[in-house]
C-alpha cells in the first residue's frame, strides 16, 4: 500500500499564497514551502492511509524499513518541496556531504528544480561571474555580488540541476518543485538586506560561503531526456549518486514498472487514478506519495503530469 502524505506548510519572508493552487489550506500569505515528501525532525509528513496512518514519515522510516527495500541509510534519503518564489531568495549555497559531515551538519544538499510556473522575464542566480576563488573572495568582502552572481532566464517546463557547491536563487515570480537530499543546511551568502517582521535582518554565512563555492559551476548542466514508453511521454531529467528524476505525461493508461525499491510521487498537474495491487486511488494535483517495495501491481489512469523520484 502507498503512502499518501499530508503536505507540511513553512513560512518564508519571500513566501505568497499561490500554493492555493494545489488546492492546499495554507496557513496565510507569506507561506513559501510546500514540504510534500519530508522526513526531517522538524517538517516530517504524517501518513494519511493505511496501518501507519497518523504516524510521521520519519518514524515509518524507522519502524518499517521493509517498505524502503531494508534501505541501510540511517536518514530517509530524499526531500521534496514545491516552493512559491513571491518575493526573491536570499543567495546561498550548499555544502556537499564531506563538509557537512566535518562540521556536524549530517547530509550535505545538492538539489534539483523543475519550474512549474514562471512570470515572464523571471530569472534565477545560478553560479558566479568568475572563475578564480581570490577573485571570489574579494568580491564578497566587497559586497560586489551585482556583477559577482550570474543570472539566467527560466520559463515554465525548465530544468536546473544544482549540486552543492552552486551559488544560486529563486527569483520573484517563480514556483518550482524541487527534489533534494534530505537536509536543511543553507549558507546564505546576500538577502537583500531584507528585515524580518521583527525589523532583524537574517544572519549571513560569508566565511562558510567561501569554503564551498564551486566557482567552476557556472551553467545549468543537464540534458534530458525524452522518450515514448509505454505508449506515453517521459523525460529523464538527472539520475546520479543522490537522486533519478523524471517526468510522466499520461494520458489514458499506464502500467507502472518501478525503477527503484521505492519511489516519490508528486501529481504536478491533472488528476487520475492510481491502482495498485487492486486498489484505487484518487490523485490529483497536489497529491503526493511513496510508492513502497511492498507495492507491485501499478496502473495510473487520467490526464496527468507526474514528478517521480528515487535515490
């Protein structure tokens, strides 16, 4: 039996209210992050379904490890968010797992980003405008960050693969679905000298910055994919050591062959069904799930675009 997970909804001082659209009861407008697929202490999914409804995902990670295929990571590998992008990010950038794990952070973050929508004109920062890592030194201790951070234009349907070590931003306007390593561990390098509503502005992480900036990552760096299976299109966007995503577009039927012990599920647009091993399941936009090593016999029926996931 999948589980079906109940989203968790974080505030943001960028944060807006257009994930209204996925039908989701947000708590008010500054509501940046749709936590759909989470197993962090602080934001971990409570299952909707089945015998360990009621339970977080965190604690079934835990209890059933059966349902992972006996995964052997002691963390649930893979988080994933839809964000709504109505004022800009703060610029930041990630650690990878070596440094994270010398400086007791756990999991380091590279992260990928599939645009679900985009106002025209909007861009994100993605890399530096130099090479050099003095050079990227003095630039941030000259706060010369215009000419430092490299901007790019995006439209809906765009794909970014962003591995640690990538200076990068969301800009306003946008929404993305983002699939990542499970962790939560940011260097915030520029935020605008934004206020808080308590009139604070938040902290920085300038020296961290200094000593995970990739300055060779520059250019948005994958080629999807695209074929025909089964009678219906799907894209291959990343598959690495952290995480595969890929893309689904059905219409009518598809007999599901899981790619991995289990899968993340997030419904992006359209609505259907999904049976397995003969039950049935609404899902619509908005709906997310784990598809588990326990479950074999998968149909999806509808008019649908699915986010699939696997470590």
């Amino acid at each position: 039996m999948a589980l079906f997970l109940k989203p968790v909804f974080q505030e943001r001082i960028w944060g807006g209210s257009a994930l209204t659209q996925f039908n989701y009861d947000i708590p008010n407008d500054l509501t940046g992050e749709c936590w759909a697929i989470s197993a962090l202490p602080h934001g971990s999914n409570e299952i909707e379904n089945g015998p360990h409804q009621g339970k977080t995902l965190e604690q079934v990670w835990e209890e059933d490890k059966a349902l992972f295929g006996n995964d052997k990571r002691n963390k649930f590998p893979l988080l994933t968010k839809i964000l709504d992008a109505n004022d800009k990010l703060s610029v930041q950038v990630h650690p990878d797992d070596a440094y994270a794990q010398a400086h007791g952070e756990g999991y380091g973050k590279t992260e990928c980003w599939y645009i679900l929508d985009a106002k025209e004109d909007a861009e994100i920062i993605y890399g530096v405008n130099t090479d050099n890592q003095e050079e990227l030194e003095r630039m941030i201790d000259n706060k010369a960050f215009d000419a430092l951070f490299h901007k790019v234009k995006v439209k809906p349907g765009d794909f970014f693969y962003v591995p640690a070590g990538t200076v990068h931003a969301i800009g306003s306007g946008i929404m993305i679905l983002e699939t990542q390593q499970s962790s939560d561990t940011t260097y915030r390098i520029y935020d605008y000298d934004r206020k808080d509503k308590n009139g604070n502005t938040r902290e920085l992480h300038l020296e961290q910055s200094k000593a995970v900036i990739d300055v060779k990552q520059t250019n948005p760096n994958t080629t999807p994919k695209h074929e025909t299976r089964n009678g219906q299109a799907y894209t291959q966007f990343v598959s690495n050591t952290f995480f595969t995503v890929e893309k689904w577009d059905i219409e009518g039927e598809l007999t599901f062959e899981k790619p991995y012990e289990y899968c993340l599920v997030s419904v992006i647009e359209g609505s259907g069904e999904v049976i397995i091993d003969g039950e049935t399941n609404h899902i619509e936009k908005g709906t997310h799930f784990i598809i588990t090593s326990e479950d074999l016999d998968i149909t999806f029926k509808g008019d649908m675009s699915l986010i699939v996931s696997h470590p």
